[in-house]
C-alpha cells in the first residue's frame, strides 16, 4: 500500500462533516462576542431587493450592502477599513434582520436599531444624517436634501452622498430623486430603488 | 489598500484541515476544545500577525500548543474516564477509520505529531521541527516510523480500496 493511499484514508477517516464544522464556528462566533473580540459581525438576509448583507460592529450596523456591490469585496473593504476580525454571527444582526422583515412586509415605517457611521465623514455623512427626515412614502429632490444638509449648492454632493451610502435601505437615500420627476441613480440599482418606493406608496 | 482577509475566511479555508490534526492529535473527544481554543486565540492575534505570514503553518503551531495544555490539564485531572458512546467521528466514519483514526492518535507523541502536520497539514518537515524543536531529519524519520506503524496495523487498506472501486 502506498503512504499516499493511507495517508487519504486519514484524511477521509480524520474528515469533520459540514455540520460539526457549522457547530464549530458558531460555538467560536459566540466566545469571540463574550471576549469582546468580535470586531464585525456580519450575516446575509433575504429580501424583495435580493440578498442583502448586514455588518454591525459593537457600536451598530454599520454597513448593509447590496449584492451587485459584491459582498466579499464589501467584507474586504470592512477588513480593510474597520478590522480582520471579522466572522458571520447572525446574533449581533437579529434586531435588524427582523426590523427588514417588517419593513419589506409594510408593517414597519422607521427603523430603530443603533447604527455606526463611521463610513460616512464630513458633508457625506451630514447629508445621510438628514436622510430619515424624508418621511417613509415622501421623496425628496437632490436640490431640496443639499437644501436640507445646509448647502443648497451642493446638488451634486448629495448623488455622491446617496451613491456611497453604507446604509442603504436602512437610512432612505432611495427617497432622493431628480427634480425632473426621474428616479436617478441607485447604487442598488434602478429597479431596487422602484421597488422600495412602490412597496412605500403602496403602505 | 489590501490588507488581510476577514478572519471568517481564515476559519472556511483551514477549519477542516485543523480539526483534523486536533483529532489525530488528542482524539475525537477533546479535539473540538483544542480546534475552539485555536482558532479564538489566533483570531485574538490576527491583526498583528505579518501579512506574508503562512496561515496553515501558524495555525497548526497554535494548535499544538493547545494540544499540549490539553494533554497536561487532562493528565493533572487524572482522573480515567470511559470513552462517550457517541463520539463526533462515529456518526460518519466506518469502523476502519475508527481504528485507522484512534491508532493515530495512539502513536507516540513525536509520530504523531510528525504525521499530523506533514501528511494532514502539510507543513514540510523543516516547519514541524522549527514548531516541534528539533532536527528536520528527526522529524522526517518520526514522520516515517509512524506511517511505517500505521501501514504494520492496517495492512489491507490498498486491497479494500480497491474493492470499493
């Protein structure tokens, strides 16, 4: 028998199965929480705009991402940004998962959860600040929300701001349209964004 | 800028190989202790460590060192216990890997660690004697007299594969 044959059978004989591995890592997620050195926290959701992925760290959400934004390469930027110590923990995330749920079924019109902006800086993040003021169902211009984040010439500056929202969904920049009566642009695409305002005008 | 990866991608591509050394190493029963206990306080350490550094190498040197407090605690406790009735390999493994899996495990501690990290790691026998402390060629024969114990044990494995087939 050669070393390679035997050597398989260990490997095959050694093997844990797909669940006992699942079990492993949740067991690992959980004491990393209770040692506080579960940096983000992340799970993905299903919802009528496609898989969504939700990152919290300890402070809250911190990010939500479509899937066309690539969700390991969004991981990969919260690596980057944030810290590596990152791992899926439904746990941390169940409060917005279920807020979502509500939401997307109408029964929930303004979302609760802490959020942590640290993604958003400087007029970004005063733009996205004044966001949850567009009320659920209403839309707003890109001239009234730069009108609203008290630079009334910074048209342009709130696209970019709704564009590299990290909290789409969550805080409404679908709500922002074009002064023509278009939609404009989403960076979940167009079609998440009608399909978010019809589910609004239809509540 | 591109830095490390996240930790959970870490745990997707080495979970498996390191349970596996956990379980050749200490057995079936202690071996999810040693495979948590690895991997929280490589996840503790996981933004300092180099970002060339070799992932499965550090890991397998975390879990030795794990191994080796498991091993010590149990034998303070001394205290001999029956083996469980339903361990996490039976609900998969055939009774040859049993045998196969537990006469690892039974192989003296150099064999088995030599085993282990070479041929379920593969860590080349230069990383193991730098984790074990000792000469490469030592290692290369402990990792040679164990596959020879283990060839002596279950001589038929090539014949049974073959009836598989």
């Amino acid at each position: 028998m050669s070393t390679s044959d035997l050597t398989g059978e260990l490997i095959c004989a050694l093997a844990g199965d797909p669940g006992h591995l699942r079990r492993l890592h949740d067991r690992l997620a959980a004491a990393a929480q209770a040692d506080g050195i579960l940096d983000i926290a992340y799970q993905t959701v299903d919802s009528p705009v496609g898989p969504l992925l939700l990152a919290a760290t300890d402070l809250g959400l911190v990010r939500v991402a479509y899937a066309s934004e690539d969700h390991d390469k969004v991981l990969q930027v919260l690596a980057d940004r944030i810290s590596p110590r990152i791992l899926r923990a439904p746990g941390r995330l169940d409060a917005t998962a279920r807020e979502l749920e509500e939401y997307f079924t109408g029964r929930r019109h303004s979302f609760d959860v802490p959020l942590d902006w640290r993604l958003a800086a400087g007029f970004r993040s005063t733009v996205l600040h004044h966001l949850p003021e567009i009320r659920y169902g209403q839309t707003a211009t890109y001239a009234a929300v730069a009108q609203l984040a008290g630079n009334p010439q910074a048209v342009r500056a709130v696209g970019t701001a709704c564009a590299t929202n990290p909290l789409p969904v969550i805080v409404p920049c679908h709500r922002v349209v074009r002064s023509d009566g278009g939609l404009g642009g989403y960076l979940g695409g167009v079609d998440a964004k009608r399909t978010l305002l019809t589910l609004e005008a239809a509540a | 800028m591109e830095g490390k990866q996240p930790f959970d991608t870490v745990v997707a591509t080495h979970s498996a190989t390191v349970l596996r050394v956990c379980r050749a190493v200490l057995g079936p029963v202690d071996a999810d202790d040693a495979w948590s206990e690895t991997f929280l306080s490589a996840m503790k350490a996981y933004p300092d460590l180099p970002a060339d550094a070799n992932v499965q190498a550090w890991l397998v040197t975390i879990a030795h060192r794990k191994a080796i407090d498991i091993t010590r605690a149990a034998a303070r406790r001394a205290i001999p216990v029956a083996a469980p009735p339903d361990t996490p390999t039976a609900a998969t493994a055939d009774s040859r890997d049993l045998d196969l899996a537990s006469a690892l495990t039974g192989l003296p501690g150099k064999q088995k660690q030599a085993v282990a990290y070479h041929y379920l790691a593969g860590l080349p026998y230069a990383d193991i004697a730098a984790i074990l402390g000792g000469r490469t060629d030592a290692v290369r024969r402990a990792a040679a007299d164990g596959i020879a114990a283990l060839r002596r044990s279950h001589p038929d494995a090539a014949t049974r594969r073959a009836e598989l087939r």
